[in-house]
DNA sequence: GTTTAGTTTAACCATTTGGTTAATGCAAAG
DNA sequence: CTTTGCATTAACCAAATGGTTAAACTAAAC
C-alpha cells in the first residue's frame, strides 16, 4: 500500500513480512492476485460504512456529522489507504467499474433527493447536491493525500498533522452546515 | 505522467515519443534525471501561480475567488498534474522538501494573518486559517483525482466531468464565502 | 568533396524481478 | 515410529527492464 502495485518488489514484501519468497507465490500465486486481495480490503474499509451512514434515515445535518466523524475516524487509522485505492483506480480506471464495489455499488441518489427535499422544507438553501458531496468527501480524503504537502508547508510533524485531523472530525461538518444552512 | 515513475517503461515513453529507447537516456542520462524534469515541469505548473495568488494585495472574498478559479483552470488543463505530483510526493516525502519548491516555498502565514485581519473586522466569523485553507484546496484539487470514482458513481462521461468542474470554477468559491461570511 | 559535430538507431549487456521447483521441515494422525 | 499433508526454503529460471555502445545518418562548416 505505501509503494502501489508497480512499485512494490515482491521481495520486500516478503521480507517485511518475515517470510521467503516463494512463501508469498505460495499463498498468492501471483503479484496481481495479491494485489486483488489487498485491494479489496482496503476497498471494503473504506466504501461499505460510507454506503450505510448515506442511506441512513435521519437529518441531513445530522448525516453530514456522522458521515464526516466516521470517515475521519477510518482514515486516521488507515492514512495510507485513500491514496492507495484512488492511486490504483486512477491507472486502471476500467478494471474496477464493478469489480471493487461489487453488487453493492454506492448510490448517492437517495441523498441528492435528501438535499432536495430539505431544501423545499426551507431548511437549506438551494445547493447542487453532486457539488454538495464532492465537497464533502473532499475535504474529508484531500488533506491524507496531500499529507506530505501539507507538512511540508505548515512545517508540522506528525503528531500535529493528526490532531488537526481530529479537529477536522467536527470541523468539516460545522464548516459545510455553516455554507448551505438558511 | 500516467504511470508514475515506477510505472512508466522507458521503451514505452520512446515508443509514445516515436524515437528510439537511446535516444532518451542520449538526452535524459537515466530514468530519474527524466523523471525530476517533468516532475519539477509539472510542479512549477501548479504552486507558482498559487503563491502569487495568495500573496495578493485584494480582500479575501476576491482572493478566494481568484484562487479557485485560477486553480481549477490550470487542473481542468492538466488533470494528470494532481495526482502525479501528490503520488509521488506521497512515495518518497523526503525527496521533495526543498527540492521542488527551490528558494520559492509557498507561504500562507499571510493569507492566514489576512483570515485573522477580515475577522477582526467582523466580516468573516472566526475559522481556523490551517483548515480554512485546507478545505479551499481539498475542493479544488480532490475532483480530479477521484475522477475515476466520481464518474463511476455519478455515472457521467468526461464531458459531463468537465462540465461539473467549469461549474466548480465559481461553485467552491460560494461555498467557502457562504460558509464564512457573518 | 571532406570534415565535423550533433543526432539516431539496432544490437547488446547486466541486473532486477516475478515466478518455479525440488528438497526439507514439521506437526498431527495412524 | 511412520506416514501424511501442509508449510517453508534455497536455488534456479526466463522475461523484463534500465542502460550502454559502436556504427550509421545528417546537415552545416570548411
């Protein structure tokens, strides 16, 4: 996950993991099953809690904060994995139309009919729900793949980066309910 | 640019370029010194332009605008430059701290003390600078590096894509404004 | 016409790299 | 104790890959 599928030696998988080579072709037969398995389960980290927090029955608002917790809190603990997933999804964009999400494709739509329907009920203004949730997933996933730009310019280590993003689990929320709230 | 540097075969680049394998390492040496040009190319496409932006002399509300406009011009143009630099930034952090800013980092404590300023003047609520500015470029940048994704789920084609993001142009502009404005 | 200096290529080379194989280890079952 | 079936490894292999070289080409300078 931290070198990508070209860039990652089998050797040195093999050797971070404390085992022979062969050892790996073993369980895995090859790079790209391998990779497969990986892949899938950094996938499933991130999309499936996602799908079920869009869908779930309560305010906008309130979806907007437990979206932005949620996602925060599984990628805290896993930094490597958005830039890993869209890394791989950005050079093979056709291996992974349904391969990745499987037969549970995430489906914004009943959201984007959310954001309408408060929007007739006068408690948001008027937004365009694609740029809605673009802008939140955004500002959710950016600030780990642009960590080591981030630092550089901020000149804050890594402890620091993680407290801002701590910060970020209820900033983002306040940040967006603050630009679309009447 | 699509591959990223382990990705990328140098019979492949000269095939692309319609000359011989040679004739690259006649003009490039290796692989890396190829690599650092069109790295510190694609670079120097994306911060200079930004810092002056940011260094401006204008309110922030036309600051914001200016630099979401201007950003999203540039990516619309080279949608491979965000990923490729933050990949490979993300793939040796070490490599980069001086080297490809040279005796130009970017600097935000300005844009930050100008945040405070427009606060004290009671036309902005209070908003964390660190966050503020990373929410700006989460929405700019975040797009086309989840292109693959984005159209996936929302079903669009390229030109869909480039659609949405003309819109953004003005769109992420708004949202920050709205969000921030008392 | 010859020289000269830069450009371009086919053929080659050494190393890296993904992958295989045959032998060995090892623990539970008989 | 022996067998059995999986686990593990060192040694090996073929292909891919970054890089080199010597020869050929080209066009301007003399």
């Amino acid at each position: 996950m931290e070198k990508g599928l070209s860039g990652a030696r089998m050797q040195d998988i093999a050797n971070e993991a404390g085992i022979n080579k062969a050892l790996v072709h073993y369980y895995f037969r090859c790079k790209e099953k391998l990779f497969e398995v990986i892949f899938k389960e950094a996938a499933s980290k991130l999309f499936p809690r996602i799908v079920a927090i869009v869908n779930e029955e309560i305010p906008l608002f309130d979806k907007i904060r437990n979206f932005t917790r949620q996602y925060l809190e599984v990628v805290i603990e896993n930094p490597y994995l958005p830039m890993f997933v869209l890394n791989e999804m950005h050079k093979q964009p056709h291996a992974f139309h349904a391969k990745m999400f499987g037969n549970n494709p995430p489906d914004f739509s009943k959201l984007a009919r959310q954001i309408d329907e408060e929007y007739q009920q006068g408690i948001i203004k008027a937004v365009n729900p694609a740029h809605l949730i673009m802008n939140m997933m955004s500002m959710c996933v950016f600030p780990f793949i642009g960590k080591p730009m981030i630092q550089e310019v901020m000149k804050i280590d890594d402890l620091q980066f993680r407290y801002l993003m701590e910060q970020r689990k209820t900033e983002i929320a306040n940040f967006i309910i603050d630009s679309i709230k009447k």
